[in-house]
C-alpha cells in the first residue's frame, strides 16, 4: 500500500483527507480498508478521515459535521487573526446539535470539499462573520503572507456590500494584527499615521505618528528571538540620535490594554520636538 503520508498536504490539511481525495491519489476501496485495518487511517464521519497525528480542530470540525472555516481556517493557513473560537462551514443539512458550541456558517454556496476551507473561500465566510476591526486585520494579512493580491480581496470586497467595501478601501501594509489596530487606533484620535514607512540609517518602522513618533507593535506575546531583540535596540538608537521619540508596544499593550496604552500616546503627543528637529526629521523620512 502507498504510504498515505506521501499525499499531498493540500489534499489532506491538518491530517484529515475525503474519500474523493484518497481515491485521487491511488487509494481504492480495498487500500482504504487496508489502511483503516493497519491504523494509518481512522474514520471520522461517513467519507472523511484523518491519517496520524491529525492537528484535532480539524477533526473537532469534520467530526461536527463541517470542516474549519472562517477565522479558524485563515489562522491554519498562516494569517494574523484577533481571536479563533472554533469556526466551521457546514452544508445547509447538517445536523445543528452536533455544533451548538461551535461558530457555524452554512450560507455558502460551495459545498466543502476538503477539512479545511482555502483562503479565499475562509475570506469570504470572515466578511459575513467578523466585526470591522478583525475583518481589516485579516484582510491586511493575506496580502502581507502573500495569500491573495489587493486587487483580488478588493474585488471579493465588492461582492460583499458597503461596510466591507470601505473597510477595504481602508487597507494598509500592516505587517500584524497588533499594528492594524494601532493604526486605527491613532487615526481616531485625528493625528496623522503612515505604517511601514522605510526611515535612512533605521530601517522600516510600524507606525510614524505625526512624523516623529515611532511606534513598533508586538506581533506575538512571547519572543525568543535575541538576535531581533537586539537588532531593535540598536534601531531604537539610532532613531533617538536623529531625534525621533519611540515607543515599543507589547501585545498585550495593544490588545488586552489598548484604553491605558491610548492614554499614554495621547500624553506623548503633547510634547513634541521642537521645530528645527521636526523639519530634519520630514527631510530624513522624506529622503527615504
């Protein structure tokens, strides 16, 4: 029997495969009943199955019914997201108790065909589902993985009426979730944002509030990285000896205390450099 670890990951995401796909890739009704004889296979519902090792919200979703949708899928496929509770897409005809707990959405016209949704099938689930601020971020970040251009979620934007429309027209080159909601935090308090602005002799910045103020986002709770860490102190100092003023923001700076992290940029934006360094500073940024 072919090693069922050989398929394709794209046909089997998170360990969880279709009978369709298993018998795409070789896999008879004999090699199949083979498989589930030797432990390489188990079944999860009537046509699916997970190999070894499966990732169990995926088989968590199967098993309800559906299959990872939604948030959920786009975080398996790599993009920043705010939260994940569990979402599914299920047919209209699944059963709801099996799901009572789960985030279910059974208003697509495509059935599910594999365990986890593709990007642009979980995107276009998300625009239904998610709130304003996690809908941009999410947005933002499947053009910064590289999942899907501007244009193509500008053009699903369309599709999906007004208020997703102009939250696409609000998209920016965020690098991570905690900068998305930085930069709408800021914009509300009417100073002027630019994310990701290349800076001579510093490098790239999150965020240059009112061209002068540097804020740099946590994307992660914990980091390991020494080589980063120290990489960062050194830009933090060459951006105070062209006099740039900077803040580092943690995540839980951004997420879980956004109201006191506010309260102190609003404190900093009362104190800025003088003239002279303001007008060096919008030559240096501009020079970049």
């Amino acid at each position: 029997m072919r090693d069922v670890d050989q398929i394709p990951a794209a046909d089997r995401p998170g360990g969880v495969i279709t009978t369709a796909a298993l018998r795409r890739n070789g896999f008879g009704r004999l090699a199949i009943r083979r498989g589930l004889a030797e432990g390489r296979l188990t079944r999860i519902r009537r046509g699916w199955y997970h190999l070894a090792r499966p990732q169990e919200a995926v088989v968590s979703a199967v098993r309800r019914g559906g299959v990872l949708s939604c948030c959920s899928a786009l975080a398996f496929h790599g993009v920043w997201v705010l939260t994940d509770h569990g979402h599914i897409r299920t047919s209209r005809h699944a059963n709801e108790r099996l799901h009572r707990r789960t985030c279910c959405h059974h208003r697509r016209r495509r059935a599910p065909a594999k365990a986890v949704d593709d990007v642009d099938v979980a995107l276009e689930v998300a625009m239904d589902c998610l709130p304003d601020e996690e809908l941009l971020i999410v947005m933002e970040s499947v053009v910064d993985k590289g999942l899907l251009s501007l244009d193509e979620v500008g053009a699903m934007a369309i599709l999906h009426g007004r208020r997703v429309r102009r939250l696409a027209a609000r998209m920016a080159p965020a690098q991570s979730g905690t900068e998305t909601l930085m930069r709408l935090a800021v914009a509300a308090l009417r100073s002027h944002v630019r994310c990701q602005v290349g800076i001579p002799g510093i490098g790239r910045v999150d965020l240059l509030v009112e061209g002068w103020l540097i804020l740099e986002c946590d994307s992660r709770r914990w980091h390991l990285d020494v080589q980063a860490w120290t990489n960062d102190r050194r830009r933090d100092r060459k951006a105070a000896v062209e006099g740039f003023r900077v803040v580092r923001l943690t995540y839980d700076d951004v997420v879980l205390h956004m109201r006191e992290t506010i309260q102190d940029i609003i404190a900093a934006l009362r104190h800025p450099p003088g003239r002279a360094t303001r007008r060096h500073l919008a030559e240096l940024v501009g020079a970049g």
